[in-house]
C-alpha cells in the first residue's frame, strides 16, 4: 500500500469489499458497503491526521474485506443454507416468518390506525343520534309548513332514528372488525393481504362516492370528516403495501 | 465455540441498545473491546444489517458535534421483545452449565 494516499487506500479498501461481497443481495451489499463508509467517516473526523499510516491503521481496524464477507456467510449464509437461523426458529424449532419490512409494517400500523379511526367515528356518531333526531324533526315540520305534508308521529321519529342507529351500528362493527382482521392477517404474512386491502379499499371508494358526505347543509362534522380520513388511510395502505420492497417480502412468503 | 459467539454477539448488540441509540463505530469498538465477541470493527456490519431486515433494529441520522452527522442504531419493540426472551433463556442455560461445569469439577 506504500505510495498511496490515504483516499486511493479508501477507494481501493472499498473496492476490494464490494467485489468481495458479490454474490450477496444487492440491497444488503449497499447497505454494509454504506455502514463501512460511514464508519471510515466516524473513525477520520477522530483522527488529528489523514496520512497514508493512519488511514491504513484505521482500516486495519475495521478488518479485512474478506473478513467482512465472511461474517456476512456466517450471520446470513446460515439463514440460507439452513432455511432460518436458530435465532429466527420458535419454541417447536420451525421457522419464523420473515420480518416484513418497513412498508409493510406501516402499512398494519395504518390499518390499526384505520380501525381506531373506525371506533372514535362510531362513538361520536352515537354520541350525536340526539342532535339528528332534532335535526330530522326540524326537517319534516319544515316539509309539511311549506309542502303540507304530514309530520312525522314521534314513534315515527323514534323508529326511523332507531333503523339508522342499528345500521351505523353494525357499519362502523363491520368496519373496525375488517381493519383489525387484516392487520392481524398482515402481521401473520399472510400472502393475499395486498389484494384484499386494495378489494376492500375499492369497495370503500365506491361507497365513498355513492354517498358522499354533505357538508354544505350543516358545515363539516366530524362523522362526515371520518370517512374520508378512513378512505385517505385505507389509500396509503395500498401504496404502501405495493411497493417494491413490499412485494419482494409477499413474493418471499409464498 | 465459535458459533455459540456468533449467536451471542447479536443479542449483545442489542443489550448495548437497550438503554440508549449508539452509532456504528461505538457499537463496533465496545463488541471489540470486550474480549473476543467480535474480531474486527468492520464485522458488525452484516450482523447490524441482518437485524435491520428482520426490524430488530432500526436506523436514524444524527448530527455530531466532531464530524458528520452519524447514523444511529435502536432497538425497536420487536428487538426488546427478542432480547427479553433471550435474556430469559440464556440465564436458565447459563445455570445449567455452571451446575454441570461445577458437579464435574467436584
């Protein structure tokens, strides 16, 4: 190494990693090269000097790029050679599922997160049936003082509030049984998680469309902001979970 | 011998994480200094890496008052939750060695 500066010693230390690292995946050998790099970094701005010497004791430090590959073997070739690393086994020595990867995790954070926008919806709407009943009572005096039709009796009142309490009901059930089903099912890895997300999350933009909220009538409230709140989470599930590296971990799972 | 280190060193890396974010040269130069749990700086980087895909760690960037900014390893819950089971394991496997190591010697 005698003549070299300390960055041809770099650029040359770094070479000799990557081509010592072929044959790893392409992603784990950019984010180990990545590592080395910003330990060399570390390790310079620690240093009073950058001469040939000290980059060269400094990479001795770090070792070998063949010494580095070979702990890559043995941390991750194991796991391929033997299907999973004991680590990676439970309690009955099967392997774990893989861990999914960061999109997809987001993705079951967000469908949890779904679920409790679910319930916080249902609990305000319920808290507000008082306010409809009033503002549905309003409606029909109004309806027969210009129209002369006739009021609606309060058993009427009664029995139409209670139709709609059933169905919100079970709507917002349904909903936050469905978002914590396929969270559930996303951690498990289960295979078809990106196809019934993006089902049900047509399912919801139909029904999104079909009944858009009205705001102009009464002014925004939070039961009519919730579904598009719902409807924008259930969309970044579905980006999400179609990325690439997502689809690399479903692909894996099969 | 080698392969029960091997085993070791992930969940010491962990255990150093368990109460604060380290970067990666400090996490490198602790495993060193602790005698023979790694042979090199540069080879914590597959172990780091391989933690990273399986989310027992995670990453983030962090300014250094003496250089620049560094990246910076935590322990995510699913890590905590690993190292606890090791931790739990490892003392009851511990004990049992020592209890053989000890009957032998008597």
């Amino acid at each position: 190494m005698s003549g070299r500066s300390g960055e041809e010693m770099i650029d040359a230390y770094l070479h000799r990693l990557r081509e010592a690292l072929r044959g790893t995946p392409a992603d784990r050998r950019d984010q180990i090269v990545s590592d080395v790099v910003q330990h060399i970094a570390e390790a310079r701005a620690e240093e009073s000097s950058s001469d040939a010497a000290t980059i060269s004791g400094l990479l001795a430090r770090i070792g070998t790029p063949e010494e580095i590959a070979a702990a890559f073997s043995d941390t991750n070739g194991e796991e391929q050679s033997r299907g999973a690393p004991e680590s990676n086994r439970n309690d009955q020595g099967s392997p774990r599922p893989q861990s999914p990867p960061g999109a997809v995790q987001w993705a079951i954070r967000l469908m949890y997160g779904g679920a409790a926008t679910s319930i916080v919806t249902a609990v305000v709407d319920l808290a507000t049936r008082s306010e409809l009943k009033a503002f549905l009572k309003s409606g029909t005096d109004l309806a027969s003082r210009l129209h002369g039709l006739p009021k609606l009796t309060p058993s009427q009142l009664g029995s139409s509030t209670m139709d709609d309490l059933v169905m919100a009901v079970i709507i917002w059930a349904l909903s936050v049984l469905l978002w914590s089903l396929i969270a559930r099912a996303g951690k498990d890895g289960w295979t078809s998680l990106r196809f019934a997300a993006s089902a049900l999350f047509g399912i919801d933009t139909l029904m999104l469309l079909i009944g858009p909220p009205d705001l102009s009538v009464r002014g925004p409230r939070v039961t009519d902001i919730c579904p598009v709140v719902v409807w924008l989470i259930g969309l970044a599930v579905v980006l999400l979970l179609w990325q690439r590296s997502a689809s690399k971990f479903f692909d894996a799972s099969r | 011998m080698s392969q029960m280190r091997r085993g070791a060193v992930e969940y010491c890396v962990m255990a150093l994480l368990r109460d604060r974010d380290r970067y990666g040269l400090e996490l490198a130069r602790t495993l060193v200094a602790a005698d023979g749990l790694v042979s090199s700086e540069g080879t914590i980087y597959p172990l780091l890496s391989r933690l990273r895909n399986e989310g027992l760690v995670e990453t983030f960037w962090r300014e250094s008052a003496q250089g620049p900014p560094r990246r910076y390893y935590s322990l995510t819950d699913r890590g905590r939750e690993s190292l606890k089971f090791f931790v739990e394991h490892w003392e009851r496997f511990r004990s049992a060695v020592d209890r053989v190591l000890e009957d032998g010697a008597g």
